[in-house]
C-alpha cells in the first residue's frame, strides 16, 4: 500500500446523544474532542441517531404504522356500521 494516502483508522468513540450511549468501534472519521473512557484517550464523535435511539431498531416506528392502521380500519368501520344501522 501506498504511504499516506490513506486515512488513519482508529479506535473511535461514539456516543449517542438522545440516550448518551457509548461504544467503541474503529472508524476513519475526523473528530475534533476526544474523551478519556477506561483510562483510555480515544476520539468522540457525537450521533444524533443510533441504533439505541432510531424507531426502527426501538419498535416505536412499528406502534405508530399499527396505530395508523387501526385509526384508519375504525374510520372506515363507522362509515359502514352507520349506514347499515339507519336501513335497518
């Protein structure tokens, strides 16, 4: 391989900021702080969405579609069950 053409791949700090999670894993990405963790200095960079926080991986996104679902089952059940009541 080539000498520095290749960005430096390192051990990376990720925190998630909705659940301030942590975890380490490598990454080639540029950060600016750096955080002590384990009596280890490594680089932080800070996720908006990680799996721990995203709907989909939470199973909230999967109540609201059955929510909708429902809602919109319901609305349609009224329309019908009223005028089947009124020819009655």
């Amino acid at each position: 391989m080539k000498e520095g053409i290749h960005p430096d791949y390192r051990e990376v700090v990720f925190v998630d900021l909705q659940t301030g999670t942590k975890f380490i894993t490598r990454s080639t990405v540029n950060t600016r702080e750096n955080i002590e963790l384990d009596g280890k200095t490594y680089p932080l960079f800070k996720c908006d969405v990680t799996s721990e926080s995203h709907p989909f991986y939470t199973g909230a996104q999967t109540r609201i579609v059955e929510t909708g679902r429902v809602e919109k089952f319901r609305a349609r059940f009224a329309r019908t069950a009223g005028t089947l009541k009124k020819s009655s």
